[in-house]
C-alpha cells in the first residue's frame, strides 16, 4: 500500500509508529485484531522493517550496521543475488572498515535496503527510501523486492513515485493531530 499526503501530513510520524521507533498517546493500532503497541513490544519490532532517507551519524563499520557475523557468507549471499555487481557501481568495497558516516545519501541507502536480504521480516515500510538513488540502481532492487517481498505487508511513501509495487493500494493522509 502507498501512503499518500501532503508535506508535513504525517505520513513518516505514522510510519514510525507502525515500526515501534515512536510511542503514540492516542489510538490503537491492531493486528490480527489484536491491540498491540510495537514501542513497547520487542517481538513485534524485530518483524518490521523501516527504511528511511534519514542520515546515520554512527561512526561503526557496515558489518557492524547490519549486524554482519560472517563476513564470507555474506559475501556469498550478495554473489547468489548479483548485489555484488551493484557495489562496485555505487563505490562500496570493504565492510569491515568503511564507517557509516563516511557514506553519501545514496550509498546509505544502499546499504540500509542490504538489510531486506539478510534478516526476514514481515512488514517493511519505505519511508522515501528510493529517493537518493540512481535510476538505475532503483529499477534493480525493484525488481529483486517484487519477489522477495511478494507475500509480505509493504508499506511505501514517496515523493517522486519510486515505488515497488506501483498498482498498491493507495492511503491518503490528511493530518495527524
């Protein structure tokens, strides 16, 4: 589904919610209709993926950011996928000593969208997470995340209409108070 809204409607204060990073005072949110409370419920939170455009301050290395134990296997997971091509493209070449606040916006955003393949979870929400990458690299993952998301909940927002699943439907936000 695509949320859809006006700057400053609220459309990433509710995905941060969804996600359990922010705590809501009003409302209920329910899942399977079961009222739950993803700040507060851990097991929840580790289902759900936010990819966002924010920058990452962090001074620790790639692996460590994607909780990387087995660099080899890893290596190997982005050889069975083809990312191993893609990270010449965007200049990425060792993760044991490139710092995360060394990245620009779109390498960052690369490697925040590496996650989606490493971990299983079963919503994901893209807070304008297509946005600072090229055309070309966007047009890749999309069509690695059409099937490797297919039976997943997605969530997308985006200002330049880069999304996944483009015929999702669509939410319209008006405003959260």
């Amino acid at each position: 589904m695509h949320f859809e809204g006006n700057n400053g409607c609220g459309k990433t204060t509710l995905s941060k919610i969804l996600s359990g990073v922010n705590d809501f005072d009003e409302g209920e949110i329910l899942i399977n209709n079961q009222i739950v409370r993803p700040f507060e419920n851990n097991l929840i939170k580790q289902k759900i993926a936010l990819i966002d455009s924010n920058e990452q301050k962090m001074s620790i290395s790639l692996a460590q950011y994607l909780s990387i134990a087995n660099l080899n296997q890893f290596h190997s997971l982005l050889k069975e996928t083809k990312l191993d091509v893609l990270l010449s493209k965007v200049g990425i070449y060792d993760f044991e000593t490139t710092m995360i606040n060394e990245l620009s916006k779109g390498q960052l955003q690369f490697v925040k969208l590496l996650k989606l393949f490493i971990f299983e979870y079963d919503v994901i929400i893209f807070d304008e997470a297509f946005e600072n990458l090229s055309t070309e690299i966007f047009q890749i993952f999309q069509k690695y995340f059409q099937i490797l998301l297919a039976s997943k909940m997605v969530i997308e927002i985006s200002h330049n209409q880069r999304y996944i699943f483009p015929s999702s439907k669509r939410i319209t936000i008006n405003g959260i108070k």
